[in-house]
C-alpha cells in the first residue's frame, strides 16, 4: 500500500469521523429521557421567593412576604395549597423526547407569542439569588401514558422544545383559582405546606 492511499484512506477516516460528530451530536445532547427537566426546584423549593405565571396577556406574580405568599399587585394572600401544586408538579416533570427547535412550529406545540391563540404559559421560579427556572408550557400530550399523561415545554432561551412527562397544576380560573385564600383545617395547610417551608403556612 503507497504513501498516497495511505493519506486518502487518512482523510477518509478524519472526514467520516467528523460527520458522525456533526450527525450524532445533536441525538446524543437531545436525548434526555427519563431526566428530570429542573432537577435544582425541589431541592431549592423551600427558597422560592416569587412565581410569575404568564398566561397570554396576563402576568400573574406572587412573592414571600412575612412568611406567606401574596399577589404582589394587591398584597392578598394566595393559597398556599395551590402554590404547592405548581411547585412539586413542576419539579415531577421529566423528560420524554426532544421535538422541534423551528419557531415557525412553534404554534403547532401551543408556543405562540403572548397573545395568540395558542400561545404558552410561561412560569418562572424567583429564589433571592435570582431567577431559579423558566420555561413555557404548550399543549398537553396523551401519547406518553401516565395518570397524568404529559405536555410540550420549551425552557426560557433554549430554541429546543421536548415533550416532557408529567403536567403543571396551575389553579383553574388563574388569579380567581389562587385567590383568594380559602380556610382550610390545619392538618392540611401543614401537609400542603411542607414543600415550600412552615414559615409558608398562610
């Protein structure tokens, strides 16, 4: 075999291994299954100082304040049950498979701008050190199976959308299904109010 065949065959196996990069890269970065999608929330759960829930037009924003949450705008307690849900429901989410990054597609997945008919909802998780975790929630999916089936999300600043197992529990009504605070017996404020601290008991 000459010296030139050998350098063919060289950059034949240089070039070939630089396209089996290229293609398999984005598999191998996309392919996330069974991850969970914000593995830091449950674990920085009891820090949360606010959440904004962007649904179309509307922003709804709660923060902490003296060891309870409220309505920033009108300083009304919010139901801390309720807080819990989008919290821990949040922090199930896993990840299924990777779907489009166009978006043009956006809106086939429900993650049109702010306004439209199929816009998303965006949720956003604030700790004093900053913003936690955002991401856009889209349509929800039954092909994943599950009690709860799963949705599209599309986390803030990524193009990547995936479908994701599991399902935000945002309150029906929105602002009218936060607040305001309904009475609840003691034994299950505590239980509701674990996750997010004592001191989060309204």
């Amino acid at each position: 075999m000459n010296a030139r065949h050998l350098t063919t065959l060289a950059a034949i196996s240089v070039a070939a291994t630089a396209w089996v990069l290229r293609s398999s890269a984005p598999t191998v970065s996309s392919d996330r299954r069974g991850e969970t999608v914000i593995p830091m929330l449950m674990a920085k759960a009891n820090d949360i100082t606010g959440i904004s829930i962007r649904d179309g037009a509307d922003t709804f924003v709660i923060e902490r304040r003296d060891n309870r949450f409220v309505a920033s705008d009108s300083g009304y307690p919010v139901k801390t049950d309720a807080v819990s849900d989008v919290v821990a429901s949040s922090a199930g989410l896993t990840f299924q498979e990777a779907r489009t990054s166009d978006p043009a597609r956006y809106g086939d997945l429900g993650f049109a701008d702010p306004g439209a008919n199929d816009a998303g909802k965006e949720i956003t998780f604030r700790t004093a050190g900053g913003e936690l975790a955002s991401f856009i929630v889209g349509n929800s999916d039954t092909t994943v199976g599950g009690p709860t089936g799963g949705i599209f999300i599309r986390l803030k600043g990524q193009p990547q959308t995936f479908l994701v197992r599991g399902n935000v529990q945002l309150p029906p009504g929105g602002r009218s299904g936060l607040c305001p605070l309904n009475s609840t017996s003691s034994a299950a404020k505590s239980k509701k109010s674990s996750l997010l601290g004592a001191d989060a008991i309204a």
